[in-house]
C-alpha cells in the first residue's frame, strides 16, 4: 500500500495512475488530517508527501508517520529548493528521497517501488 499525502490533487491523481499501472494499490488524501486517520489503521509501505502540504503540516504528518508505522518509508516531493541541504534525513528518520515536485510521474513510480521493496 502507498499512501499519497499531496495538495494538488491532479498531481496525485496522476502519480497514482503510474503507481496503479505497476500493481501497486494507492489510497490519496490531501491533509494531514486525513493521513493521520489513514496511519492509524493502515501502515503503508511508502508515504509520498508534498513537502508543502496546504492542509497541515508535512513534517507533523512525517513525524507521526515515523512513531505510528517506523517500517514506512517516506518520500517527500518539493516545489521548493528549502530542503535541499537533506536535513529532512536528519530530522526524519524513516525519510527515503527528497525528489522535486516535477519529477516525471514514471521516475516518482520507481522510486516508490524500489523503496518499498527495501522496506
């Protein structure tokens, strides 16, 4: 299972159209709300997550993540050069890959599959 944490809904849309195609099964939410409650009752192998996330906080949800479900891996996506130093991997330790927002969705796919495989 992967979960989609994402503000734009179409991007997600689109990266789980790619990940569906390769078999895996995908469940999109668009605030931190929403994948808390998901992270209760799920622990997804990956946890893609839109750095700048409109409706909560991507590192309140990241945090979270890594308490409720340590063998998730996150994979954070950024429209932003802020977190291109890697401190997210020093700060959140389930933290896979920092990649950029427009990242081509077949590049997104592969980085997810071979880190839920690792998992």
């Amino acid at each position: 299972m992967i979960l989609i944490v994402a503000s734009n809904c179409e991007l997600s849309r689109i990266w789980a159209r790619h990940l569906k195609r390769q078999g895996q099964s995908v469940k999109v939410v668009d605030s931190q709300q929403n994948a808390v409650d998901f992270l209760c009752e799920h622990e997804p192998e990956v946890l893609v997550l839109d750095v700048m996330l409109d409706n909560g906080s991507a590192i309140a949800t990241a945090d979270f993540a890594s308490y409720r479900c340590p063998s998730t891996r996150i994979v954070f996506v950024t429209r932003s050069t802020f977190f291109s130093d890697g401190s997210l991997f020093q700060h959140i330790p389930n933290t896979a890959a920092i990649i950029p927002e427009r990242v081509k969705p077949t590049d997104l796919a592969e980085i997810v599959a071979y880190h839920g495989r690792a998992s």
